[in-house]
C-alpha cells in the first residue's frame, strides 16, 4: 500500500484554538473552515471544535454540508448569496450572511420569507477586494435595518497587511472601521457587533480584536508572519504529511539526479526516494535544498519534483528503504518548506490531493 499520509491532529487544533482565547479573551471565535479547513477536512475540523462559537465559510455550499453533517454552531457565509433560492436555504439553515455588495442587499431587500437572518455588512476600508466602499456605509446599513428578514446588522472588514507590522495600510483600515462602527451605533436601535481580525490581526493588533474574530491559519498551525515562527507563536502544527523512502541508491561525485539534471553530486552520496510527489500536493515548486524530515533528520531535497516521488541528499544518514518521511508537520515547519517553495502554508495546506490517505488523531 502506498505510504502516503496525512494525519489530522485534533489535540493540536484545540491547544491552537486555545491561543486564539488566550490572546482574544473577549471576542467570540469564528473558526475559518473555508476550501475543507484549509485542506484539513470541515467536518473533522467543525467535529474536533464543539467549543468554537461559530464557523466561517466561503460559500453556501460549504455551509450546507456542515449542517448536513449535524453541525449546530452559527456559520457565516463570507462571500454572501447570490440568488433567492440561496437565500432560502440561509434562512432554513440559521446561516450568518455577508452583504458585500448592492444586489445582495437587494436580494434581502426583496425577500419576503418568514425568518430572519444575520447580516454582517462588510466594508472595504482598504483591501479593495470585497465590501462596500465606505461612504456607502451609513446609507446600506439603514437599508438593512429595514428589510424584514433582517435580524441584526454587524460590521465586517478584512485586513490586507495586518502581517506586516510596518504597512501603514491597518491602521488606516482601523481608522476606517472605527469611524463607520461609530456612525453606525449612533443610530442603530442595538448594540453593532464588530469583526475584523484574521490570524496575523489576532497576535499582532489586540486593540481591535472586536466581538468576533476569525482566526484560519493558526488554528492549523502556522505562522501569519514570515518572520516568527508557528513555535515562538506558541501553535502547533494540525497537519503531517509524511511517506517512505521506497528505494536508497549510490550516486557517484558529479552525476546528477531527476528530470533536467538540476543537482548534481559534490561527494560519492546516497540518493533516497520518497514516495509523494506535487502528484500528491507536495509543491513542484520546491527548490534544491528544501528540507524533508527522513527517520527523524533533515535532509535537502535534490532534484526536480516529480509527479509520484522526490529525492533527497541522503549523505551518511544510516536509514533504508521503508525509513519514514516527514514532508511538512509534526517535526518540520510548514512555513519552512512553503519559503522553499516560494508560496504559503495556505497553499500546500489546500493542494493536498485525494489520494493521499487521511486519519485523524487525538
Ligand atoms: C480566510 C479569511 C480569514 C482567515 O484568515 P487567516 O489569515 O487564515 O487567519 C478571515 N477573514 C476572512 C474574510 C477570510 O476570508
């Protein structure tokens, strides 16, 4: 059977949950189960979280198959709804909606339906992505305040560069969102809620963490900032992705390895081959050098990437065929080899592919 791994730690996922309390011990917590968790499963993710007050989605359909599947929490819709009939399903389903945008303000404007939903206007106070430029603001809140099947109105906002604590760019989003929050309680009949922070808002801007927060890639365990590690945050990692080497062979000084020859041996070495490839998500993209865990060492990578395998410098390292590998997880950063790799942990974390098998523990 092929060795290829991917083991969910849920004990990890709640020990990172506790850090976002830790750090935002006022907020409610809106646990990020967009693309499949980030790849780590929802419903395994959504299961292992019974404390999380609520979860957040992309899309409708994502939502729907955590009720499908029992789940009770509130879950907001992040990306809104874009016909009746989603809305109906929303307000079956007790979903959280996001209105970014004018007809999904009409949508709820026209809906005539018993029930009511959440709404969370969401703003752009700057990432120029999603949401309502923000002198549009004051006049779409009171529109939903007079739509019937409108329960409660929050404001939402997303940061664009709350990793980088030098972009000027978040405090003026925070300025922003403070000023609109403002001008909506002063004539709202109820008390707004508030949510703008993601991971790298949650660590680096406790000022504003707000009645809700969204935390994603630090509940699986990596790093929102390039230069603090997932370990000094206090995270652990959730995902392992680990194989075998399945062949050591003997390589001579100055013959090369792999497809386009791109290494090349200084010293007589031992080549292993490790049975995962980008076949299996592991990046194409990764560069000689990039380390893999082998029986517990770290090796570099040498050679291009394959679709099913990878090879690594073995050198002296005493392991054979059968050794276990670690390629990101338990053991090695995933934000190490994601930097190898030129992209994020998000990624590798997403493009994790069906055939790899999946477990969980703890
Ligand atoms: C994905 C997402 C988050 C979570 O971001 P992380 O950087 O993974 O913490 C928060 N808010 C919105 C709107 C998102 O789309």
């Amino acid at each position: 059977m092929r060795e290829a791994r991917l083991v969910i730690d849920t004990l990890a996922l709640r020990h990172n949950v506790q850090r976002v309390r830790d750090n935002a011990p006022a907020s409610r917590l809106i646990a990020m189960v967009k693309a499949d968790a980030y790849g780590h499963g929802a419903l395994a993710v959504a299961e292992a979280l019974p404390n999380a007050d609520a979860f957040g989605v992309a899309f409708l359909e994502e939502a729907l198959a955590l009720r499908a599947a029992d789940i009770r929490q509130p879950i907001a819709v992040l990306e809104g709804l874009f016909s009746r009939e989603e809305m109906e399903a929303a307000l079956q389903h007790q979903l959280m909606i996001v209105v970014h945008q004018e007809q999904q303000l009409q949508l709820l404007e026209q809906c005539r339906s018993a029930g009511k939903v959440q709404v969370w206007l969401k703003a752009d106070t700057g990432m120029h992505r999603l949401g309502f430029p923000p002198e549009m603001v004051p006049q779409v809140f009171q529109r939903l305040l007079a739509c019937s099947s409108v329960e409660s109105v929050g404001l939402l906002s997303h940061f664009a560069a709350a990793d980088n604590p030098e972009s000027p760019q978040t405090t003026q989003q925070i300025t922003c969102f403070q000023d609109l929050h403002r001008r909506m309680q002063a004539v709202s009949p109820y008390k707004v809620p508030t949510s703008l922070c993601n991971s790298a808002g949650i660590l680096a801007w406790p000022a504003v963490h707000g009645d809700w927060v969204r935390p994603g890639i630090m509940l699986y365990g990596s790093s929102p900032f390039a230069a603090e590690s997932a370990d000094s945050l206090g995270l652990r990692p959730v995902m392992t992705l680990s194989s075998r080497l399945i062949a050591v062979n003997p390589l001579k000084k100055g013959e090369s390895v792999g497809y386009g020859a791109t290494w090349t041996a200084e010293r007589d070495t031992r080549i292993g081959v490790v049975a995962i490839g980008y076949g299996d998500g592991y990046p194409r993209t990764a560069r000689n050098g990039t380390p893999v865990l082998v029986n517990g060492h770290i090796v570099p990578l040498a050679g291009r990437v394959s679709m099913d395998m990878i090879t690594v410098d073995l050198g002296d390292l005493p392991v054979e065929v059968g050794a276990p590998c670690v390629l990101w997880g338990e053991g090695l950063p995933v934000d190490e080899v994601a930097a190898c790799a030129g992209t994020l942990s998000y990624e590798l974390f997403c493009k994790v592919t069906a055939r790899v098998g999946r477990s969980r523990i703890g």
